[in-house]
C-alpha cells in the first residue's frame, strides 16, 4: 500500500507539469478550411469577438468552431442549407445561407441558460429540473467580500447557511453550520468538496483557498441532495468549483486591494477615576467601622480616607495625581490588509488553461499578530479526441499565522487603570502594581518576548480522464490527494505573564496528514422521445493518514533559541499519535424526467468505514425526490403573471461518522504510582471495548416551491424540512463500579429540527439608460430539540442532563440558571433576609415556586438559548453608466448570547478594573448591577449577568465602485478596469452595546475584537 500512495504521490506532482508544458507548446491559431462561407461571431451585448462558437450545418454532422478572433470558414453543400450557430451562454440562431458568401451574426447572451446549471454532485443539473433544496453563490458575490477566507463570503447569502466569526484574529477560522446542528457531541461542521474531492481536514482547511480562486458555491442542503455522500452529508455540503480556463484569446487579471481596519467596540471599562470611586464605595464602613454587608445601606455608613482605601502606593499615586491608564488604548493600533492576486485564463479549442497567483497579508489590531498566504492555483483540460479528455487541478498554499499572546488582552481588560505602564526612564514596568497577580499587558508585545507562530503547508490536486464510450454513456477517472503539514512554535519568554518573571519554555506541535479519493464515474445521459433519463454510478475509496508530534521544554538557557533546539533545555512534556482510516462506497442514482414537467430522482450510497467493528461497518443512505413543473401544464398558460412555478418534495437518511479511528476498541492509559518511593509508570484499560457502536445518522423531509413572478422580475422559492436523528447519537452512558468503568459510549442520544427558509431575488429596475437595480433577500428560521438523552429515572423516564447542559424538548445549547428580577433595595432587606438570606445591593432573584426560598433545584429555569428566531441577508445593487453601489445586510435576531466578561470582568470587588456599568449604591438605587464590596471574590449569584438578547443587525459591506468605458479602455488598450471603496461593518445595529454579538461561542475578556474595515481595490483585466 505504501508504494502505491508513492507512485500516486508522485503522479499527482508531475501531471501539472507535463500538462502545463503541453499547454506552452500549443499553437493557439486553428488551421482554417476552404469554405464557401465566412464570417465573424460577436456578442450583442458589448462587441467583443466570441471563440468557441459552434457553426453546424443543420441536419448534417458538418461543422466548425470559430476561432479566438470570432472568425469561421465552413464548406455548405447548398444555398438551401441553414447554419446554426451555439455557444454556452448564448442564445442559439440560424441563419439560411442563400446567396451569401459572408455571415456575421451578433449573438444575444441567454440569461437564463446562465443560471440554469448548478453543481449536484458527480455531475450538473439544469437548475429547472432540480427537485432537492440548493443554494448557490456565484464568483461575483464572492469576491466582493474583502476577506481571506470564502465561508465569511456565504454569510447572510444563501438561507438556511449561518456563518459565525469565532474572533477578528488574522485568519482566524469561522463557524458554520447549516440547518441547525443535529450532533450532541460531534461536528456539525458541513462536508467541503473542491472539484469533485472532498476534504478531509474540516472547515479549518478552507482558509487555504483564495476565494477569487472559486467560480461558484453550491451549497446541498436537504438529505436527498447529500444522500450522494452517504456517511459524510449529514451536517450538508458545500460544494466547491474552482475557475478553469476557455477557448479563445487569453486574458489577464491583475487585483490589488489596501485596507485599514480598526477595533469594532472594545470592551468598557473604567478609567482611573470611575474605577477609584467603585473602590470608594466598596471599602464603606459602617457606624462601628466594620465593612461588607453590614454597611450596605445602613444609615450611618461612611467612606474612609483614600490611605485607608488605596493600599497599594502606585494606586494612591494616581489617585492622589488624577492619573489613569487605558490598557486597551495601549495595545490596540489599527491594522492593514493587503491583498494582491494575477490569473491567466484562455485556451485553445483542445486545451484550457486556469493559472492563478496570489498573496494575502493581514496585520492585526494588536502588534506582532498577523496573517500571510500564498497561493498558486494551475487547472488544465485537455480533449485529446472525440473519445478521451484529461485534466488536472493543483492548488499549492503556504501560510503562517503569528497568532500572538493569549492573554495579552485580558491582562489589559483585568490590570487596574490606576497602574503605570512605564517608569521615569520610559522602561515596561512589568507589574504595574506591588499586588504581584497581573502583569504589564505591553511585557508580551516586545518582540521575541511571546511568539505563537503556526504554518501551514498545504497542496490539494486532482487528475482526471474522461471517456466517451458510446452516446450519452461517459466514464470518468477521478485521483485526488490533499497533503497538508502544520506546524506550531510556541515561546515565553522571562518576563511574560504565564512565566511571571520564571525561567523561559518552548513548545514545538506539527501533524503531517495525507489523504487519498480515488473514484470510478460512470454516466448515461439519454432523451427518448417525452422522457429523459439519467443514470449515475459511483466506486469509491478515500483513506486519510495523520501523524502528530509534540514537545515541550522549560528553563531555556538563552531566549533567543526559542523552540530551535530544546535539547538545551528541561524536557518537560512529549507525546505522538498516529491514525488511519478508511471508507469504500458504491452509490447509484437515476434522474428521470417526462415532458420536462414531472421530475424523479433517487439515488443509494452504501459506504464502509474501518472506524466501526465487523457487523457495523456498512449502512446505506437512501435519497429520493420528486418535483411537478406546475407552469408547464395547459391550465397555467393564460396565467401570464406567473413566469415559473415547481412544487417539490424529498425525503434522504444521511449519516455522520462520529466514531474515532480505534474507539470500538479498548484502549490503555497510563497510570503512575509508588513503588518504594518512587514514581513507577504502568498501563491499565482506559476505555471498553465497543464494537457495537454505529454510525450517527439523520432522515429529513423536504417540501419546496420555486417560483418566478412578471417574467421572473420577482422570484424565489420556500423550503420547509424536519430532520430527525431517531436515537442514534454517542453518548456516554454511566455504568455501574463493579464494571471497573465509569462509562461507555452509545448510540442514545437524538435530535430533532424543524424549520423553514424564504429566498427572494428581484429586478426592481432594468432601464433602457442603463438604469439597473436589483434586490435580494433570504431568511432562515428553525426550532431544535433534544428528543433523548442518556438517562433514565426509576420508573424508565427520559431524565435532563443538566451536567452538560442538555434538557429534553430543549436546543442543544440552552442556558439553565436563575431569573434575575433586579437588585434588592433599602426598603426590601427584610424581605431580602427571608428570602435569599441577601442585603440591599445584592442580585434579586425570582421566586420560582413561590415557597420562599431560593434553591438550585427549584428556582433554575430554561432562561432562552442560542438559536436565533431568524437570520438571513439583505443584498441590493445598483448600476448606472460604469457606477455600481451595492450595500449588504446580514441578521440574526431572537436568541442570547453568553457574554462571560459581564459577569468575570464585573465582580466589583476593584481588585481588577471592572466593567464599566451602573452599579447600585444608597445614593443610585439601580437594578442593573450590584454594589461593590472590596471583601468579595466574586458576585453572589453573579452567573445571572451574563445573559443577554444577542440579535443585531449589520451593514455588513457596502460598496462603491465605476468602471471605464469602452471608449476608455480602447485607448488604453484594456478590456475591464474598475475601481472601488468598501466599507465593512461600518454599522451595527443591536441591544448589546458592549462588544460585537457576532460570536460563535461565549464571549470572554480575552477574544480579540472584530475589524471594522475601509478598502480601496483595482481590477484590471486585458
């Protein structure tokens, strides 16, 4: 097996190359023949000369294609004889030939055969007879997202697809999900396919493309679409094509964009002297001098001196000399983005040539954090003859991500704005105050002090080889390999926060992971008369290999070496792990259709995966969908104002591969004990053996309608679909002591979802003055809930898991606390007293069940969670003479969210600088915060804080840009040159006011802001 991954290797590295060179050496003039009749091809549309265009003599086989100057020579056998000219994209015409000797015809651009194509799977579909839920995002709206990762391009654009960014680090990856999660403890990452491979390394893997690089997105939404991918569709798929070259001249794009970004809402704090008055108050006495609870709101209550108050000298200072540090202000400085990207594209009417190269550089908001990439991208086609074509696709990526501190922005959030950052020789204080627990932030952006640096090698290729066997039936050889090696360099230095003045430690990480597909297509494309039959069969086998290594080090004798050569140092931790799997399929799919009205498909994947044991390790996913082409029928053609209208229904099982490699069998850990006194190490069995586990699966149904209203000026479509996972998702199930275990992983668990999605796309305004307008819309909507858990009550009821945080009937990711009602006043401390045993000043929380106490398991409730009511986008461009405007909405409304640093950066202790709130005290009776105590570590019933209507609305990107005319551009000898200005998240409308909703998981002190950022970009084109 070895040496046939090395030969493979070894094909997949040299084919672009031997490609390539069979590309320079083509001759791009094609030979001409005598003929009776000539003539040039253009588009009505601007002018330019069409290649490629097919000239046929109707009724006969008779024919050529014209070549990169538009121009044809063809042989006719008679006047009486008609032409008939195509091309993709191009409405067809025919021309009787006469008594002409010469025929140039302008050909009109075929709108709707443009957008009638979209990817499928193992093939393409015309968009009219698709029957499952799809949806697509073009080039166009790609690249007007100023972004090095192509998920944040699908934000807001397609329904039912949520993109969430996990942090504004450069390259930081996002989330992404796609009708809601369905896991409890799995990924419900989405399957990504590039060119016909997918991948195997997860979302992170995507941030290797450059997302000019892609031609189109489709996104499979519902289980008939994904059933094709068997035990990887479950969470949906993405399916993504890469730009390949055309017959005809060759052009050149140059694209050159700068931005400067800045941080979008930092936290608030307190400055010194909001921060010193918080310390005032909590440090009240009161008439007998005692402090804490007792003097809140007790009348004779006062503030002692600011000595008495201000322990610390450094904080009395500046208390005493009005200063005050904003820690933020001092680490943050606005970053840049540069990108810079040339393609060649063109071609003969044999050989196609794609090649792509770019260069993406981000530097962050905080200083030594950043982002680079360099891609290279070469895709060739080559039609050797009628029968055979050949092709390959080759993405080469290198990039590495300074990722910076961990810690340096909650050191800034926490250290006290009464601290001083430098001395009087302007040298870094390390510890801004003698308490010794927080550190100078600005310690860890000297450089060489804290480096997080990880690189990523990666390259991505395929090789195909297509036969025409007879008419319509087609094989196709499809080798795909995706090699990728990461690796990360981890230094403290000294004077760091995690060191605290101790010796330096280095760490060094890298994984090296290769995967193969190697996949054997075989179509049948056939049209009898009313029916149309399509047939699909598939052979598959994917295998993934992945090594890891890890070291750690401390007491470096020299910084400088960082994690260069640890044999210098103190070894303090090491590990490696290796892991290798395996997955055969056979899938079959029929698409049938009669009269063009009345549309079937169905397809059968059977996929085994050496992740499972003897008897578990085949399954098969089922797909099938049906749809009725309504505006075909008799009845609806006086109907003028409906231009289309399709009803469609399906029904898919998909699974989802949870089990790790080796999880069905038990497994040893390590165990260290004494043995006369010294640490002995030893083995024992960590986990159980379970060949009985099982793949995840989920079935859904599906119910759509497509429609198109006043010629399709107004169209769109409505989904409904309810996905449901039966009891087939890993959980762990306790068992008792006598097994020498504490729990075994089982198929238990289940989920349900149902919801809807509404996508809108109009033409409000099409001019003859060149007047464009146009308006898109789309908004997704659904419920999720756990049907099932692990547990069981005495009498076999479905008990909640409220460890995890999992409730039955309830998302996945609900919050479980108590109900914050205000804050207990001065006229309310008897009631407070009996109640919570509280003071004034303190967290008032509900009564539940109304017995008069507070306790955790009568008063906690389901308090909301994080799945949004709606969300969706709003996408509107206009164009007139050369300008375009165009400005972007994306929405998520109707959840919370879980703001951490509400409630950690808020314990109004004034140990810490605190968030800047209204807090309550005698003389600001407030219900939003409680008083300050100096005596406390944290805030009683403090969790309360931290929940929040998360929904915002923003103005995700607008755009300005003109382009030069003809007229212009003949001059200047180009064939496009467009300016433009963007603006991205300059607007952002929402409750929280704090710090930017938009986040993937909680939100804690340390994440780094979001940008807000202004672009100015050129494109040129010749």
């Amino acid at each position: 097996m070895n040496e046939i991954l090395s030969k493979c290797k070894r094909v997949l590295w040299c084919f672009p190359v031997g490609l390539a060179l069979v590309v320079i050496c083509s001759g791009q003039a094609i030979a001409r023949q005598d003929s009776t009749v000539s003539g040039t091809i253009t588009s009505v549309e601007d002018g330019s000369a069409l290649p490629g265009v097919n000239v046929i003599v109707k009724g006969t086989t008779t024919g050529t294609v014209t070549d990169i100057d538009g121009k044809y020579s063809l042989r006719v056998p008679s006047r009486d004889a008609v032409l008939v000219f195509s091309a993709i994209g191009f409405s067809t015409t025919e021309v009787t030939v006469g008594s002409q000797s010469q025929i140039s015809v302008g050909m009109e651009v075929d709108v709707k055969s443009l957008s009638e194509v979209v990817v499928v799977g193992y093939g393409t579909q015309d968009k009219r007879d698709v029957t499952a839920a799809i949806g697509s995002i073009e080039s166009d709206a790609i690249v007007r997202i100023p972004t090095s990762n192509a998920m944040e391009a699908m934000k807001g654009q397609i329904a039912g697809v949520d993109v969430l960014q996990n942090g504004g680090r450069p390259g930081q990856n996002s989330s992404i999900t796609i009708r809601g999660r369905r896991s409890l403890t799995a990924s419900n990452d989405p399957l990504f396919v590039v060119d016909g491979i997918p991948m195997t390394a997860g979302t992170n893997s995507i941030q290797d493309f450059n997302p000019s690089d892609i031609a189109s997105m489709e996104v499979l939404k519902d289980a008939a679409a994904t059933a094709i991918y068997g035990s990887r569709g479950s969470n949906g798929v993405v399916l993504i094509t890469t730009k390949r070259g055309k017959p005809g001249k060759t052009s050149v794009t140059y694209s050159s964009s700068y931005a400067v970004t800045q941080p979008f809402r930092t936290i608030p704090m307190m400055n010194g002297s909001e921060f010193a008055d918080l310390k005032r108050e909590g440090s009240r006495v009161d008439a007998t001098g005692r402090s804490g609870r007792a003097a809140w709101g007790d009348a004779g209550s006062s503030i002692p001196a600011d000595d008495a108050v201000f322990i610390d000298p450094v904080e009395l200072n500046s208390v005493q000399n009005g200063l005050s540090t904003d820690w933020q202000d001092l680490i943050y400085q606005n970053g840049s983005q540069m990108n810079q990207q040339v393609s060649v594209n063109g071609g003969t009417e044999k050989t196609q040539v794609s090649l792509a190269l770019s260069y993406f550089k981000e530097d962050g908001l905080i200083e030594g954090i950043d982002y680079r990439r360099y891609t290279a991208r070469i895709n060739v086609d080559h039609q050797i003859n009628k029968i055979f074509k050949v092709g390959v696709s080759s993405l080469f990526s290198n990039s590495t991500q300074n990722w910076g501190s961990g810690s340096v922005i909650s050191e800034a959030v926490n250290q006290t704005p009464l601290g001083l950052p430098y001395d009087d020789n302007g040298d870094l204080i390390f510890l801004p105050i003698s308490d010794g627990i927080r550190s100078n932030p600005l310690s860890e952006l000297v450089p060489g002090k804290r480096i997080d640096e990880r690189k990523i090698n990666r390259v991505f290729s395929s090789v195909y080889a297509e036969a025409q066997i007879l008419d319509g039936l087609k094989y196709k050889f499809l080798l795909g390999q995706d090699y990728q090696f990461w690796e990360r360099g981890l230094f403290e230095g000294q004077f760091t926060n995690p060191r605290k003045n101790g010796t330096p430690s280095a760490s060094l990480f890298n994984q090296q992971s290769f995967g193969y597909t190697l996949e054997n297509i075989l179509t049948y494309n056939k049209s009898f008369g009313d029916h149309d039959l399509g047939l699909t069969g598939l052979q598959s086998v994917a295998q993934q290999d992945s090594t890891q290594n890890g070291m750690s080090a401390i007491d470096l004798p020299y910084e400088t070496a960082e994690w260069y050569n640890l044999g210098l140092a103190t070894i303090s931790q090491y590990g490696t792990r290796y892991e290798q799997y395996r997955l055969l399929s056979y899938m079959g799919r029929v698409n049938y259709s009669f009269k063009g009205k009345y549309l079937f498909q169905a397809s059968m994947r059977w996929d085994g995966s050496s992740r499972l044991a003897d008897g578990n390790k085949w399954n098969a996913f089922p797909g099938v969908s049906a749809g009725w082409r309504i505006k075909d029928e008799a009845f609806m053609s006086g109907v003028r104002v409906v231009s289309d209208l399709k009803l469609r229904a399906s029904y898919g099982k998909v699974g989802n591969t949870a089990v790790s490699p080796y999880q069905t069998q038990g497994t040893l850990g390590q165990s260290i004990y004494d043995w006369n006194n010294v640490d002995a190490r030893g083995f024992q069995l960590s986990s159980i053996p379970n060949p009985d586990l099982s793949w995840e699966y989920s079935e859904t149904t599906n119910i759509g309608v497509d429609f198109g209203l006043f010629d399709n000026r107004l169209s769109g479509s409505f989904e409904y679909y309810r996905t449901s996972s039966g009891t087939s998702l890993l959980l762990r199930r306790a068992l008792p002591p006598t097994s020498g275990y504490a729990s075994i992983l089982q198929n238990i668990g289940g989920t349900q979802t149902n919801g809807f999605e509404i996508t809108l796309n109009s033409t409000i305004l099409d001019m003859s003055n060149g007047l464009r307008w146009t308006a898109d819309f789309n908004l997704g909507s659904y419920n999720e809930e756990i049907v099932d858990l692990a547990q069981r009550d005495a009498d076999g009821n479905k008990v909640d898991d409220v460890g995890n945080g999992w409730f039955i009937g309830q998302p996945i990711r609900s919050f479980y606390d108590y109900e914050k009602i205000g804050i207990w006043q001065v006229s309310e401390k008897d009631q407070a007293s009996a109640l919570m045993g509280a003071f004034p000043g303190e967290i008032k929380l509900k009564d539940q069940d109304g017995d008069g106490t507070i306790s955790p398991a009568n008063d906690r409730i389901i308090l909301g969670n994080d799945v949004p009511a709606a969300y969706g986008g709003l996408n509107t461009r206009v164009e007139f003479k050369g300008f375009d405007l165009s400005m972007f909405f994306y929405y998520r409304v109707g959840f919370l969210i879980q703001c951490d640093f509400c409630n950690g950066q808020a314990t109004m202790q004034a140990r810490y600088n605190n968030l800047a709130v209204d807090y309550w005290t005698v003389d600001n009776p407030t219900n939003d915060y409680p008083r300050p105590n100096i005596n406390q570590e944290n805030i009683s019933f403090g969790s309360t804080l931290r929940y929040t209507d998360g929904g915002y609305m923003k103005l995700r990107n607008i755009t300005l840009g003109y382009t030069l005319p003809n007229s212009v551009l003949d001059k200047l000898k180009f064939s496009t040159v467009r300016i433009y200005a963007t603006a991205q998240n300059p607007i952002v409308w929402s409750k929280f006011k704090q710090f930017d909703p938009e986040r993937g998981g909680n939100i804690g002190s340390g994440e780094m802001p979001s940008n807000q950022l202004f672009l100015g970009g050129l494109n040129i084109s010749f």
